[in-house]
C-alpha cells in the first residue's frame, strides 16, 4: 500500500504499522457524556526510505490538536520543573548577557521563565489558549500563534534575532519539522544556537513504548535523521544528550552552517550506536509493534485475573501515553475506579474513549484500591515517593512499562 511522502524530507515511505482508530490524547470530555461519541482517528504509521523518519501518516489539523480544550500544562511536574532550571542554569552562561531567548511552544513557560528571570530578553510562543493564558498571568511575553517563517521573520526583525531559540518536544508535534527548522534558523542572529528535544526511535525501540505514539507526536526521531534535517535547514549539530524523558529523548544543539568534517563526538558516537542497533531498520519497527500490543494483550490479562480474584483497580496520569494505553490495553471495558491526575483543569473530566473519572490524586488515600495503575510510567519513580503512605497503608502500584514490575510497602 502506498504511504504518503516522508513528512521530514519529501522521501518515499513504507508502512510499518497500524494502531487502528484512537481518541485525541489531550481531549477530557465532562464526566457523563457518552464516551460512544468520542472521535477516533487513524493511527498508520510509516519510515522513510531516505532519511528514517518514523512517523503517523494522517493527522488532525494543527489547529484541532491545540483549540481552546488543550489541558496540557507543563508545570505540572515537579522533576520537570526541575530540569527546566537545570537547562537555564547550563545554557545562561554560555549566551550573550540580555540576549533574547525564544522558547517555541512556551507552553504556560515553565521553562522561558528561568531565563527570563536570569535577565534575558524572553518571548514566548505557543497557540493554546489555557497554557497561554497561566504563562501571561506570571508576567512572561507569550504570543498565542503557531510559529512558522513569517513569524521568525517579524521576530527577528522586532529583536535582531535570537540568541537562543528553543523548541521542546515541539518537533515531534508540528507536520513539517523540516519548515519549522527553517523557520528557527531564520531567526538565530549570528552566533546564535537552536536547542530541541525530541523522542528518541532507539529508546522507544529499547523500551516497547507505543503508547507515546498518538496523533500529536507525528514523527519520532534518530540522530540520523535529525542531522539530515538539520542539514536540509542550513544548520549543523553541534552537540548532542541522551535524556530520560518522556521514555528517552535528546537534546540537540544546533548552530547555523553545517561542516560535515567537524561532526561533534557525541553526534558520532550516537550515529554508530544506532547503526549497531539497527535503529533505521524498517524491520525491526515493525517486529517491535507486533511484539508490544501483545504485551498490551497480556497487560489487559493481568488486570483482568487481577479484578477475577476480588482486587479493585484504579489508575495514575491522565496523560498523553495514559489514553493510548487505556486505548490499547482495553482499560475502558475494565472496571476501573478513577484515573488521578495532578492537572486540576483535567478534574470532573474522564478519560478519552471510557467512562473512567479523573480525579485529585488526593483520592488514592480517601478511596484507596488494591492496585493502582501508573499509566504515566515514566515518571513512575517521582508519583511513587509522593504516595508512599498509600503503599504503607497495604496499596500496590503496577508500572506497565518497559517492564511489568509491581511496587508495594515491602518494596521501598
């Protein structure tokens, strides 16, 4: 069957899997309504043949994903709050003093706020009302739009260019990463950098997580195709990390002109390791998805032999993965209890698809169930050492991912 072309580099692409019709990760309807009506999506997914790019073919419109009922809020997470000041304390002292800083999809700026308040010129971009409307409501510039290149060029006229521009877990979500490269480099002055992170293909592939693949991340990146982009964008990459976020991600430092004689060590040494591992092997994705939805098969086993012996269930983090596991696990034929989630504009909703309640995490002591399920698995360690008096009090957690492993009191 004939896929689209690559949405990195125009490339012909081959189809490597089908998730089949999912809910949007990010729409809480009321508590009540009829889940029947909820709208499902196809989720196909291909690789490029030329650069790699592993991506979802088809897409809601941008702005379907980000109208005014996007509850996502960043702050929500304090060791995500923790490495947003991590980042600002490393990169500050390597600009120019009161330089300009432009973080694209800002968000409710849990991040733009540090370097605002280090003494940089910071302006915000992001097209979501309710985030946008918390980042304005602590003083940060933040223009609702969605950033493209007639808006870096306005930009870099209003501020003489950016010293830094940066784009977190943002090139994952637009459809054409290559333009919103161009658009970066358009608005870097001289001697400026772009800063990104993005989902890394070699831990998704490590870790079996399918379920950060929903309609909003259209695209997972290697190395290898980010240097190609980078490339095709007039920019070259200068430094690259691997982080432990969102299930394995990586920063990726970049500066206008490109050297191919002059590629950084730790580009090199992440290239070869994807080489060994196969990382742009059209195969081994395909072996990978047919091998987690049966782990999605025995998982939705579990909790069933789990509710058949007398146990109740409920669940952690009404968060992106949280919807496509519930999705793909069966969770809304499941008597589940509640899901608890920290966002209180995500309280008196249900999850996408089911019937599921979310509500304060404070009801994990006040209605405590014999397991309660991290859907949000990776932060798993962070949810476990703030409920710890509900594992005291007899509870068990279950985090389904990268491997079942059950938590409770005789743990710790």
């Amino acid at each position: 069957m004939t896929s689209p072309p690559c949405r990195g580099c125009g490339g012909m692409t081959e189809r490597v899997g089908d998730l089949g019709q999912l809910p949007l990760v990010d729409r809480f309807p009321i508590v009540g309504s009829d889940p029947e009506v909820d709208a499902l999506f196809p989720l196909k997914l291909s690789m490029c043949q030329r650069c790699a790019l592993f991506q979802i073919e088809n897409c809601p419109p941008p702005d379907v994903l980000f109208d005014a009922d996007y509850r996502y809020l960043s702050s929500i997470s304090s060791d995500w709050l923790s490495a947003a000041k991590d980042m600002a304390m490393t990169v500050a002292p390597t600009l120019r003093p009161g330089g300009t800083v432009v973080e694209i999809a800002a968000n409710d700026g849990y991040q733009l706020r540090w370097f605002r308040d280090l003494g940089f010129r910071a302006i915000g971009i992001d097209p979501a009302p309710l985030p946008v409307a918390r980042a304005r409501s602590e003083g940060l510039d933040i223009r609702q739009a969605f950033f493209d290149l007639e808006m870096a060029e306005a930009l870099a006229e209003e501020t003489g260019g950016a010293d830094l521009v940066i784009a977190k877990n943002v090139l994952a979500h637009v459809p054409a990463p290559n333009r919103l490269l161009q658009a970066m480099a358009r608005l870097l002055r001289p001697g400026g950098r772009v800063i990104i992170e993005v989902p890394w293909l070699g831990d998704l592939l490590a870790n079996g997580a399918i379920d950060t693949i929903y309609h909003e991340h259209h695209c997972v990146f290697s190395a290898h195709t980010l240097e190609m982009l980078a490339t095709d964008a007039g920019l070259s990459i200068t430094e690259v990390q691997r982080l432990p976020f969102h299930a394995g991600s990586l920063r990726v430092s970049m500066a206008l002109g490109a050297d191919d004689d002059l590629k950084p060590d730790s580009l090199n040494a992440l290239l070869a390791l994807e080489r060994e591992q196969g990382t742009w092997n059209a195969q081994k994705v395909r072996d990978l998805l047919t091998r987690a939805k049966a782990d999605f098969r025995q998982m939705e086993s579990k909790l069933r032999d789990a509710i058949a012996a007398g146990q109740t269930l409920a669940a952690y983090g009404a968060a992106a993965k949280g919807v496509v596991f519930a999705a793909l696990s069966g969770l809304a034929d499941l008597p589940i209890k509640y899901v608890l989630d920290r966002n209180p504009e995500k309280h008196g909703r249900r999850m996408p698809g089911t019937g599921i309640p979310i509500l304060p995490v404070e009801h994990l002591l006040t209605d405590p169930p014999d397991i309660c399920l991290i859907l949000c698995w990776n932060w798993a360690d962070e949810v476990i050492a703030d409920q710890k008096e509900y594992l005291h009090h007899g509870g068990r957690f279950w985090v389904p991912l990268p491997e079942f492993r059950e938590v409770s009191d005789r743990a710790l």
